[in-house]
C-alpha cells in the first residue's frame, strides 16, 4: 500500500491511526490507495494465538507492534522488506491480532504504542549496518529489550533477542554449486557496503563453498564507513557501484572473475546499469547472480536475473510466530534464530562456459 500511494510505511499507519496529523494531499492519495487495493484494517478475531485469561498468565492485549528504526524512506521501499511485512501481517490476520506499525527514521524516539505498553511484543526491522546501541537512543533500545521481540530479516549488532532470516549457508551453497556447474571458476563478490551484517555473513558462506569446491573468490569492495549513522539509505546509484566495476573490468583477463555476485538484488539492478553505460552485456561479458527475488525491481531486467529467493514472505510469517511462541515462554532466555531454506529462480544472467573461457 505505502509503495502504491508513494509514502512512506509510517506515513500509511498515521492515516489509518491518527489521520489528523498528515496533510490532506497526502492523506487523500494514501486513501485513494486503500481504496484501489481494498484494503481492510486487521481486526481482532476470538481465535488469537493467545489464551488471554490463561491462569498465572499475564493478559493478552492482542497486539502486537511492528517498529522500523534506522531506515529512510528509499529502505523501506525495498520489496524484499515489504514482501516480509506482508507475511507479518497475513500471520496477524490469521491469528486475529492487531497490527500497530511505527517508523522511527533516526531511532531516537520511542513510539507511542510501546511508552504506553500497549503491545505484547514486536517485530523489528533495522539496518544490518551499525551498532543497535551506537546508533539507536537508550530510551528506545531499553523500551525494545523490555517486550518479548523478534528482529525480522536479521539482527544489528549488539541487538538482543529472536531473529527470523534466511539461511546464509543454504543460499551460498547453492549460489556455489549453480555456478560451478555452469563452468564458472573464477568469482568477483561485489560488496559495496563493508561492515553490513547480512552482506558480510554471505561474503564468508560464499567464500567456504567456493573454496572448498576449487573455485576462487576475489572481493570488491568498498572502504569501511568509520561511523554510521541511522538513517541509513539503500544503494540506489550505479555510481555507488561503477568504481567496484572499473577494478573488475581492468584486471587481465586471465585473472578477471567471469562470474559476479551481489547480495541483493537492489545491488544487481545498479550493476545492470552500470554495466550497459560501459557497453557491457550481462550474461555475455559477465555473469551476475544475486539474492532476494525482489520481483518488482527484477522483472525488467535483460537478461532476466538468476536469484536466491530467500522467501521472504515466509520469514514474516515464521517471524509471528515464533514471536507469539516468545510471549507464551518468556521465561526461556535463550535466543533463538529462525532460518527460512532459500531457492533458486534460474533467468539467464549466468552464461554457459566451456572449459577454456
């Protein structure tokens, strides 16, 4: 819906809440919006997850809030983070919770719901770049450690609690064993945000995998940010991305990966682009393979991308619930990590090698 009036996801949850506070253009294309996808505000089912009068049980308020911190309005935007969301809310629905959503650009607030302990836990989003505690107020982190929470689509550092992502391992093994036996031996992992937990852990998966298949990996890279701040932006400039490119194109050939992997597919859009400003084919002068299966960014693409889908409307809805499990046993302390397999969706951005190229 925020993507269908071109808002913001926070700006969606005031018009439905607190409709007074946005101004009546905006107001008025979000609801135009509602109208056209006709969309239904969750409402609260008897059948929720929760006993709410259970004995020994604190009461179930039936709400559950879901918090964005530390993303500006290009992040949010990202299929990938909307599509998760989408499982988030499908699981409410069917468990007939109430849905309460709050952006928090620069983490420096505490939302309403959660000052006025109105949920029973929360599901949070943040960039996996930064220190939680570094780039988040204290007020804030102390309000989010004081609920039963579970990050979606992975953690930033120093954050506590349940995590619900994909499984790194899966999704480089695969990746690997796809390239290899398209003749691939010589690999480039284009990484232009160092430091990115998620980008980093898939740099390290990769690197196994292709090692220990007799491949080589070489890293182009950027140079580490000393201090990050929130909110952090997505890459959407193929001028992020061309000078990472220029030190692939002038290596020798002997030497130059034939293959090249990015970790999302936000990344392999910039490298399409980036690629056809330097008359350059993808699929024939290089090869790209990326993650996510973000649709609305791929479909356009030529040659269609090869993709890890990491599923990641079943990790919103994995995500719910291993949340209601965390507000039946808050007692366990131990944290948990959920991780969803991923699956190729094969296009045609990786060539055929023989065995001399």
């Amino acid at each position: 819906m925020a993507a269908a009036a071109k808002v913001a996801v926070g700006t969606v949850s005031r018009v439905l809440n607190t409709p007074e506070a946005v101004g009546p253009e905006i107001r008025q294309r979000v609801l135009d919006a509602i109208a056209q996808i006709n969309y239904k505000p969750l409402r609260r089912r008897n059948k929720g997850g929760l006993a709410p009068n259970a004995p020994g049980v604190q009461r179930f308020r039936g709400n559950i809030g879901v918090l964005l911190i530390g993303m500006d309005d290009s992040l949010t935007h990202l299929p990938v983070i909307s599509e998760a969301l989408h499982g988030v809310e499908l699981a409410m629905a069917a468990e007939g919770i109430n849905l309460l959503l709050a952006n928090v650009p620069s983490a420096d607030r505490v939302p309403a719901f959660l000052a006025k302990n109105q949920v029973d836990g929360l599901i949070i989003k943040s960039p996996l770049l930064g220190d939680l505690r570094a780039c988040a107020s204290p007020a804030l982190v102390e309000a989010i450690n004081r609920l039963p929470h579970v990050w979606l689509l992975g953690k930033p550092d120093s954050g506590e609690g349940d995590m619900c992502g994909f499984d790194f391992d899966v999704g480089a093994r695969t990746a690997a064993e796809y390239l290899h036996a398209r003749g691939h031996r010589r690999i480039g992992y284009l990484h232009p945000r160092p430091g990115q937990t998620r980008s980093e852990s898939l740099k390290r998966a990769i690197t196994l995998h292709m090692q220990r298949m007799g491949m080589s990996v070489r890293y182009f890279e950027k140079l580490i940010t000393p201090e990050v701040r929130w909110p952090l932006p997505a890459i959407t400039n193929p001028i992020d991305i061309l000078p990472l490119l220029e030190r692939w194109e002038n290596l020798p050939a002997a030497d130059r990966p034939t293959a090249i992997v990015v970790s999302a597919d936000s990344i392999a859009v910039q490298v399409y682009q980036a690629l056809h400003r330097k008359n350059l084919v993808i699929g024939r002068d290089v090869s790209l393979l990326s993650f996510n299966h973000e649709r609305p960014l791929v479909m356009g693409l030529n040659p269609a991308l090869t993709t890890i889908d990491v599923r990641a409307e079943a990790i919103g809805r994995r995500a719910v619930e291993q949340l209601l499990w965390r507000i039946r046993n808050k007692a366990d302390a131990v944290p948990t990590k959920i991780l969803v397999e991923p699956q190729l969706v094969e296009g045609n951005s990786v060539a055929v090698l023989k065995p001399t190229d």
